[in-house]
C-alpha cells in the first residue's frame, strides 16, 4: 500500500532540495524515500546496539578493535 505524506520545508532546505534533484537526476519522492529509509535502519540500529551493549560489555567487548579481534 503507497500512502502520500505531505510535508512543509524551509524555503532553504526545499532549494536544496531541488538543487540535489537537478545535479542526481532523480525525483524528490526518491530522496525523501531514501532519506527516511536511512533514518528507520539507524534508529533501528541504535535500538539493537542499545540491547546487545551490556551483553558485549560483559564479554569485555568495548570498542570495534575488541569486535575486530574476537572475529578474527
């Protein structure tokens, strides 16, 4: 199912919008779809970061060289 979502930019933010959408050739629904696709899959990311953290943090998995190495 498409729903429309009608949206209010700033005059700034809506010229470069049209700016993007002249240098990629592409339509602002496609920028806004990507856009807000970006935005699910890092709030997503943050909600699983923020369960599986005190699980790493008792293996003692701190930083990404700690991931890194326990993969390698």
């Amino acid at each position: 199912m498409k729903d429309t979502i009608t949206i209010r930019l700033p005059e700034k933010l809506q010229k470069e919008l049209n700016t993007v959408v002249k240098t990629e050739k592409t339509s602002k629904s496609e920028i806004i779809r990507d856009a807000i696709a970006r935005y699910v899959a890092v709030k997503r990311f943050q909600q699983l970061r923020k369960k599986v953290l005190p699980f790493a943090e008792a293996e003692g998995l701190i930083t990404d060289e700690d991931i890194f190495k326990a993969i390698s």
